[in-house]
C-alpha cells in the first residue's frame, strides 16, 4: 500500500511538473533515464551476485559463517567482507536482506552494511590521493570503529 501511495506522489509531482514547466521536465526525465542507464549494469551485476551466492551457499552455511551463532568472530568476518566490497547502498540493502533472510544475524548484518558504507579498502589509493594518508587512515579506522559500535547496538537492540 505504502508503494502505491509513493507511485502516486511520483506521478502527481511529474503532472504539476509538466504543467509547470514542459522543457525542464523533459531535461529532468532525461538526466533520470540516463542514471538509471548507468547504474542498471551494477544493479544487474550485484542480483546476479547475490543469485550465484545463494545458489552456492545454502542458509546453513551462511548461518555457521555470519549468522547470530557466529558471534564476535562473524562480526569481524562480515566487517572485513564489508570494508573490501564496493557496492552502493541501494544494492546493499538488498543484499543484506536476503542474507538476513537465509540466516544472517543482525549484529553481523549490521557490521556488514556499515562498513560497506563508511570504510572503502578499494578506494583507498584515490583518497590518499585527495585526502592524504593520515586523513584516509583517519576515516576508515574511525568508520571501522563506528561499525563495531553499530554492530553492537544492532545486536542488543534486535
């Protein structure tokens, strides 16, 4: 239902847009298709993922590496899994919900989301580059630390 509402919002806000401004609609729709267009190939490419990963580890096994049981040790497996993978967030989520799905734990979960998001293994050369070393240093190691403090709410609150 919740969907349904959003959809019409959308498209009521793209009517008052279209009444208001045609040009800048069509400027607007077409910026939209071409990021949608840019982004399509890594959205495809990370379902295909998480399909291979499904198909490949069965819940069991997904449980017995970062599932609740695997404690502070899947903690930190999901943390170094987490700050080695690029992956936009909007896939992110996706993904962490169909591994919550299939026995992931939410302590691990969350380790797994926050430090996908906050530290960047992969992007470190270009920070050193724009940030220098101890700022990207800085950054990550506080973004790997906040993660443990999330994992850790995560896990006492769910």
């Amino acid at each position: 239902m919740v969907t349904i509402v959003f959809y019409g919002l959308a498209a009521i806000g793209l009517i008052v847009s279209l009444i208001k401004s045609k040009e800048k609609t069509k400027i607007a729709l077409k910026k939209a298709w071409k990021a949608f267009d840019n982004i399509l190939p890594q959205f495809l490419g990370i379902i295909l993922l998480i399909g291979i990963i499904l198909s490949l580890l069965t819940p069991q096994q997904i449980s017995q590496v970062i599932g609740e049981d695997s404690g502070w040790i899947g903690v930190l497996i999901a943390s170094v899994i987490g700050s080695v993978t690029l992956i936009p967030g909007f896939l992110a989520f996706p993904l962490a919900a169909a591994l919550l799905d299939n026995g992931a734990g939410y302590m691990q979960i969350g380790a797994f989301v926050s430090t996908l998001m906050m530290v960047g293994i992969v992007t470190m050369p270009v920070e050193f580059l724009y940030f220098g070393k101890k700022a990207t240093f800085l950054r990550n190691g506080m973004g790997f630390v906040f993660s443990m403090l999330v994992a850790v709410v995560m896990g006492v609150l769910l």
